[in-house]
C-alpha cells in the first residue's frame, strides 16, 4: 500500500487518526494520496470500510474514487458527492422526519420557478435574468442567507445581482412560497434538511455518527458555508476528517465556496497534522516554473497557503508566449498548431484550447474548421447552437427587409441585435446576462471585421470596383459558418472555459485571449476579484503536461484598439514573439520592449498603457480637459471623414496621453506608446496644431481640402 508512494504521500497516508489537511498542489497526486490512505487504514484494520464516507464536488470525482478504492481492494466505502450523500440521507430519514408524510419532490432547476417568482414579486425578466436569479438565490442558501438578510449580505459580498438587492430579496421570498405550496425542495434545502434531521433529531444523529466515524472530504477549498454545516453535523464534535485541497485553486467564490475553511483548518483543529505535497507528476519542469511563478505574485489570504511545486517529469519545451495583431490571428495560427501536433502524433483528445469566457469559442471554432482541426466544446453550447445566437441570426434575417440598403454593415447588426433587447453601451449585471450580451457583442465585432473587406463588383473588362458588405452576405457568411461548424466530431481538440477545465489535463494546452480586460476580466474591482482572476490563470496553466501555448490579439480586430497584456504574465511583454498576419515563419522578436520612467515618481514603466501616459495610474494627471475636449472633437470628425471608427484614429488612452503630455515636436509625439511613424505621418501636424491652440473644425476641413 505504502509502495511507490513520495515521502510527502506516505506521511499523509500514515498519518494516525484525527484531523488530517493535505495540501495538494496541481499534478502533486492528492486522489493517490487520499485513496491510499483510506485503503490503508481499512486494510490494516483500523477503521472498517462501512464506517468511512468520503465526499467530493463531482459524480466523476466521486466514482474516480470508487473505482481505485476498489482497485486497491478497500471495498465498501462510500464516495458520494455532498448532494448525493444528503439526498440517500434525508430519503432514508424521511418517514420518520416527516412523520408519514411523503418526501417532497426534488426541483431539479431553478429557472422556471424562480420565473415565477419574479413575476409575483413585480419583477419583468426572461429566460436568462431567471437564470440570474436563479444563481443569486443559490449563492445566498448556500452562504446560510435567508431573504430578509439578503440585500445586507449582497452589498456586503459585492455582489453584482442582476437586479436591484431589495427586488432580489422579494423574489427570493416570492420562490420560497411558491416552492413550499407546491410541495418541492431544491438542492440547498436538501442539504439543509440534511443538516436540520442530524441537529434537530437526536436519533437520527445516533444513528448517522455511528455510520459515519471517519470522513474524507476533496477539494476541501470549494466548500461552502451549508456544506461545512453539513461536515459539522456528520462528525459532531469529533474530529477523525481529512480534508485535501489547494487554496492556489480557488475559483469558484461567485458560487459562496470559500477556502476559508481550508486556511483555517489548522486553527480550528489544534492538533491537524498539515501534510503538503508539492512534487507535480503531472507538468514538465518548464510549465510547473511558469505556474509557479504566476502563483509567486499572489496576495491575500489564500496566497499564505500557495505552494512552490517541483517537477519530477523530465525538461520538456519552454511555454510558447505569443503576441499576434489581432484576435483572428491568434485563432488561426493556433489553429495551424493544433494541426502540426496532431500530424506529428498528437491525439486530438490531448490537445485544449482554454479561454476566460464562453462568448471567445467562436473564433476558436472558426479557426479550427478552416484547418479542418476536428474540435468539441465542453460546458458549453457551441457558438452558433446559443439560444441567444440563434435568435439574432433570425433577427438579423428579418432586418433585412426593413434595413436601407445604404446602411452601412456594423450598424445595421447593432440595429437588428437592439430588436432582440441588446444594448451595445453596458453589459448587464448578472453571470447568464453578461455571458448573453458578450455572445452577442462577438457577431458585431465578427461584423466589424467582415466590413473590413469591401465586396468587389464587376465592370466588365475595365475590372471591378468595391462597394460595402451588405446585410445580406453578412448573414449569408454566418450561415456558412453556423453549418462548418455543425460538423459532427467524435475525437477532436477541446475548447473550454477556464472555469470548465479545472480538474483536467491535457498533452498541449492553448491558453488564448490573455489580455486585460478578458483575464483578468473587466468586472473584476477588488483585490479579491483581481486574486480569483490570478488564480484561474494559474489553473490553466497547470492543465498542461507537456506543451503550452499563451497567446493574445493586441487588438480584437485588424485596426483595432491596442491591448494590454494580461497583467499576471508580465513575460508576455519581454520574452515573446509577435507574429504578423500572413507570416508563418514565426520567428522570434528578440527586441525588447521600451523602458521608461514615470515623469511625476521616477517608478519604471513596464505596463503598455502606463508607458502611453508616462506616469503610473496612482499618479496624479496633469490633463488639460479644455486640449483633451478638442482632440476629441478632431479625432470624431476626423473619423467621420475617413468612414472608421474613431479608436482607429486615436484610442481613448491615446487622447488622454496627448492631452497630458502635450506634445509639441516629432520625437514628443513618438515617445507615446503606440504612437509610430505612421501615425506621425497621418495626424502629426493636426496634434502639434492642436497642442498650439488650433480649431478641430479648420483642421479636419483642412486636411480634407488638401
């Protein structure tokens, strides 16, 4: 049993009863350990099988479990998930908690209940705000929240409901009526009425505790506060648990898990042996390195737990960081690579392509089907099978008819998408409705890049000239794409969130779009958020056995607003390679990036923005608004006439930095970031003019006379 077994792995396998934490870091062989241990005390006779119950977060884990338990021959132990655990609990309790009664039925979801609901409580939503809903409602049952606390305990948590705190808690109250008279539970009050027949009933807690004397609970750092009364009321008082976890891995918090009760583990149990395993079986040297150093930078309470992992496989390729100019040509040289791996050998199962949110898939998936990459999409519905999508395809169909034919492509897709109830200026609050409107932002920004490339129309012998994309062919190319990518696949490469790859692990892993803003996203404020956003890059980057990719567009498309890096990955600036649209050589750029010095503090300038205003954010601005007023002025019309949009002239930062720095001279205005040649070329005289005093109306009209 002990044989094969790290030092670290036979310490927490032997380690005598009582409270046990393994801290387990990816790829270190947490499952081996508490397996082995369970086998261990069983085949040696310390505790008896019937009496072990070991609970985890997913049906796989939990017959993953089973299976090697049973290898191991230490048949008889239960491995349940907590829900399927309080489930066979509550059922065999039933007639006796309820005195006869019959058990409730369980409400296998939400929405449609919670629809309900708001309706009674005077609240207007549909499908996906009742998903929000739905999702609020769960994280305040599961965080030990009744209705009437809810808006004191959203505000606390900053939540972002998707509706005002006070509509949300009378919904909540409106859900829990409706659910009682209809005579159902959800899976919350199943854990609850776990947790009340134990603490309420004495018999029942007899006889449960003398079931139950020794308990193993996995990733110990996604439980919430309903499943660690749960935990309290099955071990009443003792303390024969082990708990194995990473706190580096905590990535769930918007659901109320916390590691919480992991950091804490030791203090509450005074005589826990801490076990830490940190040898990773899983990542060649070169990817553990980059995880740890993602890790390294970590702040919070959770970083006083992170571990500092060593490989043990032998030295594989180093990551691969790439910069490309825009987001389709991220997707299609990473298309072009999953293809070249799986030529050379490489199942397509074995490869992934990770990203932050389920809205980025599309590019992937057009990418992968134009390099006839056979692909599958996990935890998610394939870009054009959303509900969401669908409709605006039939939106988008309908406006056809009722769009002039002069409009131009981008705004006649916002028009048609504002039919469906989308508004380009502000995502929603809410998880689903975010999720739904980013989707929905993905086919204007595909219709900004279709509009890029005028049709062309024949003139006879003379050749052809070009004229706008219309409407039509727009619809007409996501019908393409919508059928390419209907192919149906058995084996192929994996696209998934982030959030959907934790616990896997793959050969070659992609993790694309790592630009602040997707990751960390933009909705997250606080440090907390901030430290979550981290954390799920360092679960990325730990999905990965051999080969690993990290890549982002410094624009969403061609000519688009410049990106920063992601800013948990500073090598992405100093020690990567930028790739350009058409080059398949993919050489390196060894130039490193430009170094300079914030003009109020002296601090170094690293981050691309920081650099553009030259001085750091925390810094005060010396803007001149009236200057800032007039670039806008210019930079508006000026795009007008040029028939682009207006962050193609200039970007927001990009004024900001002009209205600051006020230049006033050629060598000034290259020291912008961004700012090159053929910018100085284009707008240089206008800025300086501007910088001087000038009108941006007998600039543009000027220019344009010339």
């Amino acid at each position: 049993m002990l044989a094969g077994l790290d030092p670290e792995q036979r310490t927490a396998v032997t380690a005598p009863a009582g409270p046990v934490c393994i801290l387990a870091g990816a790829g270190t062989g947490k499952t081996r350990a508490i397996t082995h241990r369970i086998a261990y005390r069983t085949l040696t006779g310390e505790v008896s099988s019937r009496h072990v119950l070991a609970v985890t977060f997913t049906a796989r884990a939990a017959a993953e479990m089973r299976a090697r338990l049973g290898a191991l021959g230490a048949t008889g132990v239960q491995a349940r998930t907590f829900h399927a655990a309080a489930l066979r609990q509550v059922r065999y309790f039933a007639p006796r908690l309820l005195e006869g009664r019959q058990m409730p039925e369980l409400l296998e979801s939400k929405a449609r209940m919670v629809g309900l609901a708001a309706a009674r409580a005077g609240v207007r939503t549909d499908r996906t705000g009742a998903r929000d809903l739905a999702g609020e409602i769960e994280w305040a049952k599961s965080s030990l929240v009744e209705p009437g606390e809810y808006a004191v305990a959203a505000t606390k948590a900053l939540r972002e409901p998707p509706y005002e705190p006070a509509k949300v808690a009378e919904v909540f109250a409106a859900y829990e009526t409706l659910k009682r008279r209809q005579g159902v539970i959800d899976f919350e009050d199943m854990l609850r009425a776990a947790v009340w027949g134990i603490e309420e009933h004495p018999d029942v807690a007899e006889e449960i505790r003398n079931q139950y004397r020794h308990f193993v609970v996995d990733e110990y750092q996604d439980v919430n506060p309903l499943q660690q009364r749960l935990l309290d009321a099955w071990l009443g008082g003792r303390d024969d648990v082990t708990v194995v976890g990473d706190a580096s891995q905590t990535i769930y918090s918007f659901t109320g898990a916390t590691s919480a009760y992991l950091i804490d583990f030791p203090r509450r149990l005074r005589n826990a042996v801490v076990v830490r395993l940190v040898r990773d079986y899983r990542s060649t040297p070169q990817v553990v390195g980059l995880a740890n150093a993602v890790i390294r930078q970590a702040r919070g309470s959770e970083a006083r737990l992170r571990l500092e992992l060593v490989g043990q496989r032998p030295p594989g390729a180093e990551p691969e960081l790439k910069i490309f100019p825009d987001e389709a040509g991220e997707a299609a040289a990473g298309a072009r690579r999953c293809r070249e791996l799986i030529s050379s050998g490489t199942s397509p199962s074995e490869i992934a392509v990770l990203f932050r949110t389920n809205a980025q898939s599309e590019t992937y998936e057009e990418a992968l089907a134009e390099a006839e990459v056979p692909y599958v999409v996990r935890g998610a519905e394939r870009f054009f099978e959303r509900p969401e999508i669908r409709q605006a395809m039939i939106a988008l169909r309908a406006a056809v008819r009722s769009t002039p034919g002069e409009t131009p492509l981008v705004p006649a897709v916002v028009d048609a998408l504002a039919a469906t109830g989308w508004a380009r200026e502000q995502p929603p609050a809410g998880g689903a409705a975010r999720e739904q409107w980013e989707a929905l932002a993905a086919l204007v920004a595909l219709a900004e890049e279709y509009a890029k490339a005028p049709a062309l129309v024949p003139i006879g012998e003379a050749g052809a000239v070009q004229r706008d994309v219309s409407l039509t062919e727009f619809n007409d190319e996501l019908s393409r794409r919508a059928e390419q990518q209907h192919a149906p696949t058995v084996e192929g490469v994996t696209l998934a969130s982030l959030h959907s790859a934790k616990g896997l692990e793959w050969d070659a892993v992609f993790l694309v779009g790592l630009s602040d803003g997707t990751l960390p996203t933009t909705y997250a404020k606080t440090p907390e958020q901030l430290e979550e956003e981290r954390r799920l890059l360092y679960v990325g980057v730990t999905r990965a056995r051999q080969w690993l990719w990290l890549s982002y567009g410094q624009a969403r498309s061609a000519g688009g607003r410049a990106r920063r890096p992601c800013r948990f990955l500073p090598q992405l600036e100093r020690h990567s390679s930028t790739e350009r649209a058409g080059d398949r050589s993919r050489k390196p750029d060894r130039r490193r990036p430009q170094v300079s010095s914030c003009r109020v503090c002296g601090a170094t300038l690293l981050a691309g923005a920081d650099r553009k205003l030259g001085r750091c954010p925390t810094c005060p601005s010396d803007l001149d608004e009236d200057l800032f007023e007039r670039f806008q002025v210019w930079r508006k019309r000026t795009a007008e006439e040029l028939k682009v949009p207006a962050y193609v002239v200039f970007t927001d930062a990009t004024l900001v930095a002009l209205a600051e720095r006020r230049p006033s001279k050629p060598a000034e205005l290259l020291a912008i970031a961004g700012i090159g040649p053929r910018k100085l070329g284009q707008y240089g005289d206008a800025v300086f003019a501007l910088v001087g005093g000038a009108s941006p109306d007998e600039l543009v009209t000027k220019n344009f006379e010339n």
